[in-house]
C-alpha cells in the first residue's frame, strides 16, 4: 500500500505564503516522481506547472529524492489560488517499488484558502 501525507496547508491572507510537503510513507528503496495537483470548488483537478503564467514566480517545486518528499513553496498568495491541493506520486520500475497504476497515488489532500 502507497500512502502519501500531506502537510501544510492553512489559510492566509493574499500576499501570504505556505509550504505545502508530500511525503511518500515506506518504500525507502523505490523513487517515485512526484507531482502537485490542485481542484478549486466547481472546477476540474489541474497539474501544477511552475512554468503556468498563473502561478509563474510564485510558485516553486522542489523534491529530497532520498526522501521521496515532494514540496510546493507558494508565495505571494492569490484568492484563485484557494484549492484543495493534492500530490501525486508516480513510482519508478525497481522491483523495489509498488505496482504502477494509470494515474500513480495521490495524497489525501490539503486545503489551501486564501482571503482577499
């Protein structure tokens, strides 16, 4: 079993900042690439692309390979950036590693809100 926990999220004011953190649990021997997707209320879950005008300069993704941890520093927060946001982890092909599916594993979720 895959389980991701996810961490950090909150409310903020805009002009805020939070770092959101993903880490997969177990399976210290297997890399897994991981990813941040976000679903604001009404809409579709999106991939969170850093290079997006959206978020462009505000936000960033970096990744502690040997912890299979995943973060999204966001900063400089918008009200449309409100979203429950969601990390994805897709496992590499090791015989260490936990079967692949179509769309990887996904962490329970964080909600992040921010209030103009």
């Amino acid at each position: 079993q895959v389980q991701l926990v996810e961490s950090g999220g909150g409310s903020v004011q805009a002009g805020g900042s939070l770092r959101l953190s993903c880490a997969v649990s177990g399976w210290k021997y297997c890399r897994f690439a991981m990813s941040w997707y976000r679903q604001a209320p009404g809409k579709e879950r999106e991939f969170v692309s850093v290079i997006d005008s959206a978020v462009r300069g505000r936000f960033t993704i970096s990744q502690d390979n040997a912890k299979n941890t995943v973060y999204l520093q966001m900063n400089n927060l918008k009200a449309e950036d409100t979203a429950m946001y969601y990390c994805n982890a897709r496992p590499g092909g090791s015989s260490y590693c936990p079967p692949r599916t179509e769309f990887g594993y996904w962490g329970q979720g964080t909600q992040v809100t921010v209030s103009s």
